[in-house]
C-alpha cells in the first residue's frame, strides 16, 4: 500500500515540476519576445537614422547599457532557476530509485529471515 501511496505521489510531483518548467520557459519567451527583441528593433531603427540628435545618442546609449542588460539579467535569472529545478528533478529521481531499492532490500532480507 505504501508503495502505492508513494508512487502516486511522486507522479504528482513530477507533474507539478513540469508545470512549473513549462512556465519558466513560457516566462523566457515573453521576456525575450516582449522585452528584448522590441527594444532591439527600436535601436536599430534609432541607428539606422530614424532619430538623430543627441537624444537620439542619448536614447541608444540608455537603452543599450541599461534596459537591455537588465533583460538579460532576467532572462539569465529564469535559466538559472530552470536549470536547478531540472537538477532538483533528476536528485528526486534518484533518490526516489535508492529509496525503492533499499526498501526493496529490507523486504528481502526479512523474507530471507522469516522464510
């Protein structure tokens, strides 16, 4: 029964975990499509000489070493914690495989005593 039980609820765990990762990366997506890649079409319009002046200069200058690093810091923040949740995975995996396995001894061993 509690193999059962246990089975079941590692079954939950993962599908949980895999709804989270979906999202992380549907979270990387939009920060990429929503964020980054707009603000890269408006530089290359502002460089190509739709805006010219100083605040023009002064625009690409801002976007280029404020806005668009802090993006990727996000962006690198998501992969990172994406990266360790599939770590935290494969750890659960495995401890879950030594747990079975040395449950799996005991019942061995006392079928071998009491047999």
């Amino acid at each position: 029964m509690f193999g059962a039980v246990e089975k079941l609820l590692m079954k939950i765990a993962k599908a949980v975990l895999q709804q989270v990762l979906q999202g992380l990366q549907q979270q990387l997506k939009a920060v990429e499509d929503e964020a980054m890649q707009p603000m890269r079409q408006v530089l290359e319009q502002v460089t190509n000489g739709v805006w010219k002046g100083v605040g023009a200069d002064a625009f690409v200058d801002e976007v280029s070493s404020i806005h668009l690093p802090g993006a990727g810091v996000v962006r690198e923040q998501i992969n990172t914690f994406h990266g360790n949740l599939v770590r935290a995975a494969e750890i659960m995996e495995e401890a879950d495989k030594k747990a079975s396995q040395s449950a799996n001894q005991v019942v061995e061993l006392f079928r071998k005593v009491f047999a």
